[in-house]
C-alpha cells in the first residue's frame, strides 16, 4: 500500500488536488492510504516551497499545481530507481546489478 500526502494550507487548489488523487485511486483500484496535512512545520519539512503538494511514499512528487489525471496517475506509480553503477560491468565483467 502507497503512502499519499497532499501537503496545503486547505485552500481550493489543495481540495481539487485531494479530490484527483482520490478519483484516480478509486478508478485505478490503487491501494493506498490518503493523509491531508495542514501543519505548517510538517509541510517546511519536505522544503515544499508552494502548496498543494503531492507526496506519495516520503517523495514529493508534483508542487505548486494540480495535475491532470493521467500525471496523478504516473505520480502515484512507483518510481524506478537508478543503480549504483548504472548496469556497467566492473573489471570482473560483472555488474552490480
């Protein structure tokens, strides 16, 4: 299950983010758990410079804007990380990977 935190004050715009992410979750069937947060200090704490703010399992994803429904979409999906060395072989002929 995905962690989901829209990050605002409770203006409209963070409404209207709520309200997407929800829309996609339930027509995507996405498992996940939705937290709004309104704290001020909470929100500093991800250095999000405007609201709303989507952030989706610690990362903040999107801020300042509300996406359209296909971008919730891509945020909400889990994101590929990067290897250490990129697939290259080392000296072994070997990757890390």
């Amino acid at each position: 299950m995905i962690q989901v935190k829209i990050l605002g004050s409770g203006c409209a715009k963070c409404a209207q983010l709520a309200d997407a992410v929800q829309a996609v979750i339930v027509a995507d069937g996405i498992a996940a758990e939705v937290k709004k947060v309104q704290d001020m200090q909470e929100i500093i704490s991800y250095n999000v410079l405007s609201t709303p703010a989507l952030v989706v399992d610690g990362e903040v994803r999107c801020a300042g804007r509300v996406p359209s429904a296909e971008e919730i979409r891509s945020l909400l999906a889990p994101q590929k990380r990067g290897c250490c060395c990129k697939g290259s072989s080392g000296a072994s002929g070997s990757s890390c990977c």
